[in-house]
C-alpha cells in the first residue's frame, strides 16, 4: 500500500462529496474521534454520519498541507474551506491503517 497515494485520493474522493467511494477507503469497524466536535464516530454509519454532516453539509473542501508517514499510519495537515463560521481553518488527521484500510482516525481541528 502507497501511504501517500491512498491519502491523497482519499482526499479527492472527500472533495468530491461522493459518500459511497468515500465509505471504502475505512474497515466495517472502523473508529473517528474528533475532539473538535465531542465526538467518536464507529463504524461505516458512524463515518458518513460524520461525512455527511461536516463536508457535505458545510460544503468542505480540503487541501493537502504536510505528511508524515510512518509503517502502518501517518499524520496529516491539511486545510479546509468551506460554509462554516471560519470560512478557512486548519486542521490535522492522525491515521491507523489495517489491510490497506483506516482502521483508526483521529481528526481535529488546529486553530
């Protein structure tokens, strides 16, 4: 698996509001904790719950910053834009991958 090939077409899959192709790049069980929004996200419900409510409901779209890749994770800066009261913010993802999935994400917002 090409870390950085798969994160950056995860990235054009989100930008593309396309919930299904978005869905297959995470395990069934897959869990998102975003302490910016108080909340863990669990499993592929829990993850377009997540995708629907904050990038397609708030028409986000994300911009590839800076990646630090290790042997099965990687840490992600990247830039959003879209209808939310910021209008541009910074924020980050820390990845887990298991079978060439996300099996772990942690996601936050860097002010």
């Amino acid at each position: 698996m090409n870390i950085e090939t798969f994160i950056k077409d995860w990235i054009a899959i989100s930008n593309s509001y396309n919930t299904e192709k978005y869905l297959e790049f995470y395990l069934k069980d897959v869990v998102l904790d975003d302490p910016s929004v108080g909340r863990k996200f669990i499993g592929h419900d829990g993850i377009k719950d997540y995708f629907v409510s904050y990038f397609i409901g708030y028409k986000t779209q994300t911009e590839f910053r800076k990646m630090e890749i290790k042997e099965n994770s990687a840490y992600l800066e990247v830039e959003f834009t879209g209808e939310f009261p910021e209008g541009k913010i910074g924020g980050s993802f820390e990845f887990t991958f298991k079978d060439d999935k996300i099996e772990f994400i942690k996601a936050d917002l860097i002010h």
